[in-house]
C-alpha cells in the first residue's frame, strides 16, 4: 500500500517537472524574424498612436 503511494507521488512530480520544462522551451523559443523600420511604422500608423504627428495622417 505505501509503495503505491510513493509511485504515484514520484509520477505526479514527474509530469509537473514535465510540464513545467515543456511551458518553459515554448515561452523561451524565437519570436520570429524582428519587423523592420518601415513595418513598425506602418503598424503605429494603422493602430492610431501617430494620430497627434503629421506621419499619421
């Protein structure tokens, strides 16, 4: 009976250490390529937070 508990304990550790190392190569991994100049300012632009500058227009 106490021998099933440790296994059950050392599985549920085993798959929060899983998870846990999983979550964290996803969060960790490259966005992608970086925008350029031009796409950032585009990007502002159709967002509205240039709406003050004359390049919003």
């Amino acid at each position: 009976m106490h021998a099933g508990f440790w296994i059950g304990i050392a599985i549920t550790v085993a798959v929060v250490i899983g998870a846990s190392v999983l979550v964290g190569m996803i969060l960790s991994r490259p966005r992608g390529e970086p925008l350029s100049h031009h796409d950032k300012v585009n990007a502002l632009k159709a967002s509205g937070a240039l709406k003050h500058r004359k390049s919003g227009r």
